[in-house]
C-alpha cells in the first residue's frame, strides 16, 4: 500500500525545521524532524541518508515523521553538490562515500540539537557513507541499517557477480529472446563478457582472495570497534551480494561471536537494490523503519526479520 | 543567435534557427558561493507545511519580479531538481528573486502524494507565488512550469493579478498524453532492461483506473492526479494570456513539435512576445542520474529571458 499521511505523521511535518550546516564540502540543506512531545523519547537521532534527501518515493520523509511520531529525532540531509546543498555534483561512487558530510551532520545535531546517541541508515552509496562515519563518530553511533551497498571496488563487483554464474545459467540465458534485445546497451556487453570470461576458467579467484575495498574493511572494523547494531539487507539477486558474500566468509567469518551477534544479516529473495518495484521497496522501508523503532528503549518488540514466506518475489 | 538555441517565432519547419546543444552540457559554475545567501524555510498552504528555499537577488535590481518555479510531478520532481536549484542561483545572482518549493505530496511538504489533485497543485503555487513576493518584497511574479509544472503555471498565472511572465521547460500540453507517454516509456525501460513488459499503454491505464494505481518506476501514479487533470489543456489556460512567453523544448529533435509550436503562433496571434528554443538533450524524466542532471545552456536561456523583464 503507498504511504497515506496519518496525523500524527502531519503533527510532525508541522513540527519540521529546515536548516544548513556548514560542512566542509559546502552548505548542506537538511530537515530536522523533531520527536513528538507526546511519546517515549527514544533519545537517539537517525539520519537518513540519500540524494535528493526525500529519497524515492518519499520514503525518507515518511520514515522521518513515522519515526518522530515515536520518539526519535531525524534528519534527512543532501549531500553536496545534490538536492538543495552547495558545493558541485560529482558521480556518486560507494567506494568514495561523503564521509565529511554526514560526519559534519552528527557533530551539527550534537551541537545544535542536543543529539548524543545516532542511527545511520542508507543504501548503497548511502549505506557505504551511513558506514564511514564510524571512522569519527562510532563512540556516538548505536545503530547502521546498510542496504544492498557493494563492499568491492565496482570494477570487482561486476566480475564477482559474473561469477555466480555457470554454463547451465549461460545455457538458459542464450534461449531469451529479451537477454539478445539488452545486447543493445554498452553495458550489457561488459557484464556478458565478465560472464563468459568466468565461465570459460577466468574466474577472478578464490573467494579468500577476492579484494573487499580497503575502505570497506577500514570503516567495517570502525563499526566493530563502536559496540552498534546493524542490520545488513541484501537481495539474492543483488549484484551488490555477490561482494557481500565474500565480506561474509572473509571479516564477518573472523568476529568474536558477542560482536557477531550484534550484526543482522538478512537475504532476501529477489533484488533489494532497485527500488524501482513497489512492493520490495515497501517491504525494504518498512524493515529498515521497523528496525531502527526496535531500537527504542521503550521497544516491545526485538528485530526479528521478517517471515521469507511473507515477502514478494522481487527480481 | 545565442550557441545553444535561441530563435524568435519559428514556424514549425524552422531549423537552422535553433542552434543545438550538445546532448551532455557543463553545469554552471559557482553554485557554492549562491547557496551561502538561499534560506530553507516553511510556509502555510491550504492549513498544511509546505517546503520552499528563497534565493535573495544577489544585487539590487528595482522592478524585476520574483521567479516562482513550479516542479514537476511525483518522480519527475526529483529526476529534474538540481537543474532547478542551479537554474534559481543563476537568475538570483543576476538580480532576479527566486523562490523554489515543494507542492503537497512531493519533497518536504506534508501531503501524500496519493492525496494529490490539480487544483491542490494550483493552490499552492498560488500560496507560493504569495509567500515568494512577501519575502522578496516585490511586486510582480515571474512563473517557471518544469513539465506538468507547467500546467500547474499556466493555471496559476491568470489567477494571480500579479504575473507578469511566464517560462515553461518541456512544458506538459495535455495529461492523458503526459500520463500515457510515462506509461510508454516504463515499457520501453523494461525493453530496454531484457524484460518483457506483462502490459500495454492500454492495459495499464486499465489497471489504474481499476485499482486506483500502477507502479511507474518504483512510483505510484495515482488514479486522482489523473482524473483531476484531465480536461486541462495548457493552450486553454493562456488563452487570456499575452505577455512575455518563453517555450523551452528539451528533446533530442531539430524542430518544435506541432503542439509546441501551434501555442508559439496562438500566443504571437495574441501579441505575445514568444521565445522559444530547443535543447537537444535527453535527461531521462523518469530516473535518478548519477550525478543528477544538470544543463547550463537551459539556465541560460532561462536567465537571458528573465533578464529581458527589467
């Protein structure tokens, strides 16, 4: 079902601040979404992260004023060189995340607001970038909601995702009349060739020498190091999970089993990454929100995942 | 003849006169430095919060009007914002006010987006257009329509005494072919992607009348904008209108469209002073951009327009 505004939820839009901070970037544009007077406060401050910072189909905005509605304090923000912000666009790569920004978002909400305790959450480019802020801020962050980010450099993630793929998937592929009209896009033929080249015994090696991004594992060991909670979503068919799996067998594999234990894994069927289909983008919001509200100290529920059964059979 | 597009009256055959763009153009550069002087703000519309950035004129410039620019509709709000906000620094560094914000339903406004009907979206360009001369001090108005935006300026212009230009980009001329032209191009995307589209253009509007809905690219279209806005005609709401006009076509083709151009000739017929120009480029109206699209040459036709007011 699409988002419909309900009044508490409108409460807190009246409730909204709009301000800037000065980050070293340039001049981000950001909403703060204070928590209701009415409810528990949950003492913890999200920020969600994406560009422009309504994020699509306004899931951020909802995300914000359902959370505020139950205590917690938001902000969603545009990076620079997006959105309203200053500074100049550049293209957006995981592997460089704005850790400048969303550091410079904590330390203004900690200053301006009050803020101690932070949720970062984000997708990709913005879960890598909700990851780095660990680097300088992981004494203040409780909890990361990272979606469907890659954990390679992208070069790596396109030839590790053809490595999921073997001559029975090549052999199904060839009978597609719509996999020979894709053949049209630039990028298709890469990703064919990566997948030919795997198939054909040029695999880019075992997975225990497969490069996770430095800067992945840096900030990775960051969030080990802050004592938060995460929850890492992934769709089987992500490309992005195909690097994730090699994160699970190599640094997720080597953590003590009480650090481990604060880390939520969940795969799900179909793709995650998209949000370009309605129902899994639902399904992907309302687990993020649902996480994030478990973490309310007033919380009656702990963050289970949720039932395989239930969900769409996303692709 | 400027050297991206700039021509007076075309007739519809017309081609040399609009010199083209390239189809990738360069920002415009030193949008650091304008949004040190922009405020973030909200204002009342219809009893709800609505999200709006002034732009203060960067010089003093008497009798210029503030610019109200009026977005496009649901995901066509987010594809087209940063030309928008580089589009409002160009024209206020240039003396011209500029008031951007976000309708009912859309960014940071309150509002659903399945809430949203047309005479919501004229209502709030109207209290937009109020609240943009209140902090501008000025006043006159200045209207930008941005694709269904257009629309939405078109109607608000002769509603509001104070008007006195209007711009439109990729202006949106009739909503059931803007809505059945989005419809297209998801189908032609899953093409596209190596998917089989499961329906037709026909077979979609169907589903939408029967459920209320279709998903368009991760968006719900929504029944009620549809049927709110179906008997809107972008002709029909400028046929009082004659004052300063400029039609910017933003697709990768050498001429003016008919509808595009047959309002040139009825606005001209009128008295009108017509600018109209062409932008080869194809921004993708329907997705996201890394990083999100920006074009200099429509800033600047923009601004030289505005800069021909006052």
């Amino acid at each position: 079902m699409p988002w419909r505004e309900t009044p508490a939820e409108l409460e807190r839009a009246r409730a909204e601040r709009a301000f800037v901070v000065n980050a070293p970037t340039g001049r981000l544009f950001a909403v703060l979404t204070p928590p209701a007077p009415e409810a528990p406060p949950a003492e913890l401050c999200v920020v969600l992260l994406t560009r422009p910072r309504s994020h699509r189909n306004r899931m951020w905005v909802e995300g914000a004023r359902r959370l505020a509605a139950q205590g917690f304090t938001t902000i969603r923000v545009d990076y620079h060189g997006c959105g309203d912000s200053g500074g100049d666009s550049a293209q957006l790569d995981p592997n460089r995340p704005y850790r400048d920004d969303v550091v410079a978002v904590i330390r203004h909400a900690r200053e301006q607001f009050g803020a101690r305790r932070f949720v970062v959450s984000g997708a990709c480019f913005d879960a890598r970038t909700a990851l780095s802020a660990f680097a300088q801020e992981g004494g203040s962050i409780v909890g990361l909601v990272f979606m469907a980010a890659p954990v390679m450099e992208l070069d790596t993630v396109v030839r590790v995702h053809a490595d999921s793929k073997d001559w029975a998937h090549l052999w199904r592929a060839l009978f597609k009349p719509d996999n020979w009209r894709a053949l049209g896009q630039p990028g298709r033929w890469k990703h064919m060739a990566a997948v030919l080249g795997r198939v054909t015994g040029k695999s880019v090696g075992a997975a225990s020498e497969l490069p996770l991004s430095a800067g992945f594992v840096d900030d990775f060991r960051a969030l080990v190091r802050s004592g938060a909670r995460a929850l890492f979503l992934y769709g089987h068919e992500d490309a992005e999970y195909a690097s994730f799996r090699v994160a699970e067998r190599t640094v997720f594999a080597t953590l003590p089993a009480d650090v481990r234990a604060r880390f939520d894994v969940e795969v799900w069927p179909g793709s995650v990454h998209g949000f370009l289909e309605m129902t899994r983008q639902r399904e992907t919001f309302s687990r993020a929100v649902s996480w994030i509200e478990a973490l309310h100290p007033g919380a009656q529920v702990a963050a289970t995942a949720p039932d395989r059964a239930r969900l769409s059979a996303a692709s | 003849m400027s050297p991206f597009g700039r021509a007076h009256s075309p007739p519809s055959s017309a081609t040399l006169e609009h010199a083209l763009t390239p189809p990738s153009s360069p920002a415009p550069a030193a949008s650091t430095d304008a949004a040190e002087l922009e405020t973030p703000l909200f204002f009342e519309a219809a009893g709800r919060p609505l999200y709006g950035v002034y732009h203060p004129p960067a010089l003093e410039r008497p009798g210029a009007p503030v610019l109200v620019q009026c977005h496009g509709l649901g995901v066509e709000q987010i594809a087209l914002y940063r030309a928008e906000v580089l589009n409002a620094r160009a024209v206020a560094a240039a003396g011209i006010p500029v008031f951007r914000y976000h309708a009912r339903g859309h960014g940071d406004s309150a509002g659903d987006f399945s809430a949203v009907d047309f005479a919501g979206l004229v209502e709030d360009a109207l209290a937009a257009a109020a609240e943009a001369r209140r902090l501008a001090r000025r006043e006159h108005t200045a209207w930008l329509g941005v694709r269904f935006g257009g629309l939405v300026a078109a109607r608000a212009l002769p509603a509001d005494p104070t008007s006195r230009a209007i711009a439109l980009w990729e202006p949106a001329h009739r909503p059931p072919d803007y809505f059945r032209g989005q419809l297209r191009s998801m189908l032609f995307s899953q093409v596209a992607q190596g998917e089989r589209p499961d329906a037709t253009v026909d077979q979609l509007v169907e589903r939408l009348e029967r459920d209320g809905r279709v998903d368009v690219h991760g968006y719900y279209l929504h029944r009620r904008i549809v049927d709110s806005s179906r008997d809107e005609d972008l002709s029909r709401s400028l046929a009082t209108w004659s004052g300063p006009t400029l039609i910017v076509q933003i697709e990768n083709r050498a001429r003016l469209g008919p509808r595009t151009a047959g309002l040139v000739a009825e606005l001209e017929s009128r008295g009108a002073k017509v600018t109209s120009s062409i932008v080869r480029d194809e921004p993708g109206w329907h997705f996201t951009q890394n990083p999100a699209w920006e074009c200099a040459p429509l800033v600047r036709e923009t601004l030289r327009f505005l800069d021909a007011l006052a």
